[in-house]
C-alpha cells in the first residue's frame, strides 16, 4: 500500500510515469549483485537505520524532562511529525534533486548529523531519557522543560532529519532509480513501524553505530563533491557555466 501511494505519486514526474518508475526498479534489482547497485543498496538500508533510529532518540531525549502524560503525547507527536515530513519530502525528492545547491547542503547538513552522532557515541555519562524510547539516556541532549519547548524542539529536529534522510537517500542511489524508490519507501516505513526497536538495538550493539557513522560520512563526502561539481545541479557550474563538463 505504501509502495503504491509512493509510485502513484511520482507518476509523470520522470519518463515514463509510473511504468517507468516500476521499471526502474525491476532492473535495479535484477542486478542487484552488480558493485554500484549492490554499494548504493547498503548503503542506502543503512543509513535508514541509523537516521530512524537517531530521529527516535532525539525525540525520547528532548521530552525527557516532562511528566509522563506530556511525554508520551510528544513522543508520540515526534514520531508521526517525522513519519508524515519523510512521506512529503519523499513526494518532493524529483524537485528537491534538482534544485541548485541543495545536495551541497545535504551533505553539509549530514556532517552536521554525523558530528551529533559520533558525539552521542562518545557520550558516556547517563541523561535520564524517557522510558518509552530505549537508548536515549546517552544521547547527551539537554531535555525541554516545557510542553511547548519540547513540542518545537522535536518538531525542528523532525524537519531537520527528514530532510536529511530522504536526501541522504537520495544522494546514495543518485544513479539507481529504482533503488532510490525502494531507499524512500523504507526510510518511511521504518520511522512509522521500528525505529523505537531499532533505537534499542543501535544502543545495545554500538558497532551498528559506527558502521552506519561511517557510511553516512562517505555519502556525506559524496554529495558535497557532486553538489559542488555536478555539471546539472553542481554550484561551480551554476558559479562559473561550462567549468565542469557534462559526463
């Protein structure tokens, strides 16, 4: 159902419409076991499951400090908010790709992400997270003293990391469209259904952690240099037309 409303979506928004979308896919998974296909498809999975994971501890962390009834009530705002922007965001990832700049700053934004889980990693000391979401105490977020102030303090996370997800999706499978489609029907899906469980097990298994550290900041790396030198959507050719040459 989710892949359906995804692919209907995108339908006439590249060649083909939704045939071609599902296309796409058929022939990226037909070869899958080829080395770009087979690197985009992990690499996509994992950065999933890190940014779900990480959306989930941010939220229990930032709600941390209220009673239990508020808690819960943002929590649960938390994880729809970021549910619902990833589905958004993943209508709009044609248009998004396209816009000059914006993977530079996607990748900027996965440092920035990157540096916030490596510092969570290194965070030894306890935080007092919330019950609800398990491996929040070591995030070393400062929890909201308030409804309000924690309702925004998740809702701009939620923003924050959605985009992130579907543009780290995105910048992944760049050349694999149909893993691309698959990468943005799961980052959804995970956010809505597991990433509470996947919280747990990130923090119960920190290698998991470092893996996926690692794999966001090759990604990172990689759409910082295609935002800048992508002769379509690159900022030195929109700086500077004809610099970089069309591949």
């Amino acid at each position: 159902m989710l892949i359906d409303f995804l692919l209907g979506a995108q339908a006439g928004l590249g060649a083909g419409g939704l045939g071609g979308i599902w296309d796409s896919i058929v022939a990226d998974f037909s070869n899958i076991t080829s080395p770009s296909a087979l690197a985009a498809f992990g690499q996509v999975l994992m950065i999933d499951i890190m940014l779900a994971g990480d959306n989930a501890i941010v939220v229990g962390a930032l709600a941390a400090g209220l009673p239990a009834e508020q808690r819960k009530k943002v929590i649960l705002i938390g994880i729809i908010a970021a549910l619902v922007l990833r589905i958004v965001f993943a209508l709009m990832v044609t248009q998004l790709m396209q816009i000059v700049g914006l993977i530079l700053a996607g990748g900027i934004l996965l440092l920035w992400v990157s540096w916030k889980m490596y510092r969570e990693l290194q965070h030894s000391g306890p935080a007092g997270g919330s019950p609800e979401v398990e491996g929040d105490e070591h995030s070393g977020l400062r929890p909201a003293k308030s409804f309000a102030g924690a309702a925004w303090a998740v809702a701009v996370a939620d923003v924050s990391m959605s985009l992130d997800n579907v543009l780290a999706v995105a910048g992944a499978a760049r050349d694999h469209p149909g893993i691309l489609m698959i990468g943005l029907v799961l980052s959804v899906a995970l956010m809505g259904i597991a990433a509470n469980f996947i919280a747990k097990y990130i923090e119960r298994y920190r290698w998991i952690a470092w893996v996926g550290l690692i794999v966001i900041l090759w990604v990172a790396g990689k759409m910082i240099y295609e935002g800048f030198v992508d002769h379509e959507v690159g900022l030195l050719n929109y700086l500077w037309p004809g610099t970089v040459a069309a591949h």
